[in-house]
C-alpha cells in the first residue's frame, strides 16, 4: 500500500511516485492497491484465446488534514506500450468506481477510461475521507497485437480551494496479449464438402467454403490445406486426388486455382492481422473410368506459425468430404452423317452398292465387370410388298480405337438375323470405342421398292 502524507511545500520523490502540497497547512493522504498488482501495479492480466476479458480491482483511500473539500483525478501518463513498440489502443480500457458515497462519484457504471485528465470524485463540503473501489478492465473484441504492454496512470488529490495538487501517485498499469489464432466458418459457409452429379463430369461443390481469419501473433502464419489419406468408397476403392482442384479467392487479390495434394500452403500472412475472410470453392472432373461409389475423407484446415513466426496456439477446422460416383454402364452412338441415328441409303439400281454408312460407338463403364455390345437384326430387309433381300445384301465392318476389349467383327460380314456379340469388353469391363460401318449390296435381280429392316444395338454385362 501507498500511504503519503506531507505538510511542506516539496518533500521529495520515492518509489517512482512524487509527492507535492499545495502550502503548508494543506495535507493529504492516498493509499492505493491493487487485488492482483498490489501496491507496485494495476495488473490487468492476460488475455488469450479463452480469456478476452481481464479486470483489476484498485483500493484508493483519500483523506485531508484539516479536512477540506478535495476531488480526485486520473491521466493515463504513459500509453501502454509493447516490447515491440506497439502501443494499445487506450479506447480498450474500461474504469467503474465504487464507494465514495458521502461525495459525488462520477463513473458508476463501466465506461470506457477517459482521455486526458479526468475527474473521478469530489469529497463532500467537509471532506470527509473516502474509500473508493475502482475496477479497471480491458475487454477487446478483436485481441490486440501480442505482447506485454506497460505504461502508467497517475492519480492526483487536489483541494478544491487550492491550485495544485497535494498529493500525486503513478504506478505502472499492465497487460499481457497472448499469440492467438482464430480460423472458423462463416455463418453462410457449407461445412461439409459435397460433391453430386449423374455421371462422370465437372462437379462443383454447392455452397463454398467461407473461412473466418485472424491472428495476433507476431510473424508471418500460414493457412495449411491437408487431405490425410486417400478418398475411400465402400469397397476400400481409392480416388485420386488429382481429380480435385481448389478456387481460392478473397477481398482484394485475384482469384487462384490450384491442383489439390495432400498438403499444401493456401495463405502466408507475414504480420498480425485482422479478421480476414477468405472463400475456397472445390471442383471435382471425375474420370469416366472411376469406379462407382460413395468416395469419403477430411480436409483439415490448419492455421499455424509459419517457419520464423512466433508460437501461438494452432487452431483448425474439418470439412467431411462426399463425392458420390454413380456406377454407369451406357452406350452412346453417334451418326457420322446427321444427328438422327438410321441407315438411309439413296435410291440403288440392280446390282449397285451403297455409300457406307458409319457410326461411333462409345462405352462409358465403372462397374468393374465385364460386358457385351450386342447388335440384333430383328428381320432381313423387306419391301412394303413383302419382297426380302438375301441375308448378304446387308453388311456391317467394325474398326476398334480404344478399349482392351475384342471387336468381332472387324472384316465386313453379312448382318445375321437375330442377336449377336459386336464387342467384348476386358474382365475389368473398362471403357471402349469403336465404330461400325455398314452397306447394302442390291443384287441384279432385285424387285423395285422400298426396303427396311430394324437393327437394334444393346449393352448388357456378362
């Protein structure tokens, strides 16, 4: 406790504080302390991730001799400065006082300090002495820059009839910042990642990942992407990576796409900062031949200290991924000519031969299982008056380009009635294209008319 007493103009200066009076006859006396600081310091604490709120509770006893009328005033003296020279924001401390009822306290409520020289009490007429109970906080919404900051506050008794003060106490005010990161999802931000579609394709997630940024801490930190494992079906199938890439993009800087692996550094800031809002859209092109199912992992999001930052509790968020792989089986065919899928054939004369006739056959499958194309001519060609063209009058050649599977018909071959194999796929039924040409060869005694038949191709597996 300060207790300091004087009844001369200038007794001297001790333990930092200075002691003065007014003239003779005037004296005073303050005794401050602190419950945490003591008699040495306004110690408001520390605060952290958890802690966002500190408060001192200050003891002030003030009394005259002879009792006159005396009031009580507050300076910050000296603005609370860090190791590294930055000082906190004096807006942040808050002051409620206490006590002093038989004169008039001017803070009752919690009020933000004031700045300059501030009066805190004035003693009744008599001046009776007074204990005044101050509680001193510091409750940032936004932590301050880490570090221990240190500075003064100076407390001055001052007759009401007199001119200067007659007693002045400093004693050191201080608050420790720990390093603190926060990274969280904003309130509009998908929590899980999930990936829907038909079939094989581009695949965007449906709402975007909105990430919630800040740190305190002093040096550069970073924003780690990981993936621990692989993408996993049902059947303990894996899913590339590679399949994924990932849009970054935030206030201020152009949007960036990147391949995902399995880590990665999205962000490096080299200083403190404040919240900062960053938003992360994924985008999966699943390859056609991705065995189907429900491919499941966890993207860990992490911010941390980068390499020279200081240390600071690492915090991080999980996103579930989702990516559903429909298993497909589907044959397309396309007509080389024209978008209607038929075999039109111009007007022939007796014993000519058609143009060729092709069309592409492409087999999207992930089944894992083998299958067949099949072709089926349901009847040989007919005329409207009933009249048949003989079975090699119609012929189809096949030519393979991707597949390890086997064409059967590769050389031209008269079409058979009824249903056939085209095109067998390799055990593990992988994707194949192929293409199919076909011809009408009239024979020199056929009747006039017009001709038809139906030739229907089908996948099935085997």
């Amino acid at each position: 406790m300060w207790d300091m007493r004087c009844k001369k103009t200038l007794v001297g200066v001790a333990a930092g504080a200075l002691l003065a009076c007014a003239s003779a006859e005037a004296a005073g006396s303050m005794a401050i302390s602190a419950v945490r600081g003591g008699s040495t310091a306004i110690n408001l604490g520390e605060l952290d991730s958890v802690r966002r709120t500190t408060y001192e509770e200050v003891t002030i006893q003030l009394s005259t001799s002879p009792a006159a009328q005396f009031q009580l005033f507050s300076l910050v003296s000296a603005p609370l400065i860090n190791e590294r020279g930055i000082t906190l924001d004096p807006a942040l401390l808050t002051i409620e006082i206490s006590g002093g009822n038989s004169g008039t306290v001017r803070v009752r409520t919690i009020t933000p300090l004031p700045s300059g020289t501030a009066e805190l009490f004035t003693s009744s007429a008599t001046g009776e002495a007074e204990t005044l109970r101050i509680l001193f906080g510091c409750s940032p919404q936004t932590l301050p820059a880490a570090g221990s900051y240190v500075g003064a506050m100076t407390f001055s008794l001052v007759s009401v009839e007199g001119s200067s003060p007659i007693v002045i106490q400093t004693i050191p005010i201080r608050v420790t910042v720990y390093p603190v990161m926060s990274l969280a999802l904003d309130t509009d931000s998908a929590t899980r990642l999930r990936f829907r579609g038909d079939e094989q394709g581009t695949l965007i997630v449906s709402q975007p990942v909105r990430l919630l940024i800040s740190s305190n801490a002093p040096g550069p930190i970073e924003l780690v992407h990981i993936i621990e494992g692989s993408l996993l079906n049902e059947e303990g199938r894996s899913l590339p990576l590679s399949v994924l890439t990932l849009r970054i993009a935030e206030e201020g800087t152009p949007p960036k796409e990147i391949p995902v692996s399995t880590r990665m550094t999205l962000l490096t800031s080299e200083s403190a900062l404040a919240v900062r809002r960053v938003e992360l859209a994924y985008r999966a092109v699943v390859p056609v031949e991705q065995r189907g199912g429900v491919y499941r992992g966890v993207v860990n999001l992490q911010l941390a200290a980068a390499a020279g930052g200081v240390a600071a509790e690492r915090t991080s968020v999980q996103l579930p991924v989702e990516l559903d792989v429909p298993s497909m089986l589907r044959l397309t065919i396309l007509s080389a000519e024209s978008d209607r899928l038929e075999l039109a054939f111009s007007k022939l004369l007796p014993g000519e031969t058609s143009l060729p006739k092709t069309f592409s056959f492409t087999v999207q499958a992930n089944t894992g299982q083998p299958y067949g194309v099949f072709q089926e001519l349901a009847y040989l060609l007919v005329s409207d008056e009933g009249r048949q063209l003989p079975q090699e009058a119609f012929t189809c050649a096949g030519t393979a380009e991707a597949g390890s599977g086997t064409l059967r018909i590769t050389q031209e071959t008269s079409v058979l009635v009824g249903k056939s194999l085209v095109y067998q796929s390799d055990p593990s039924g992988a994707p194949a294209a192929f293409s199919v040409t076909c011809r009408v060869h009239v024979p020199k005694d056929a009747s006039g008319g017009l001709y038809r038949a139906s030739l229907r191709y089908t996948i099935t597996p085997l």
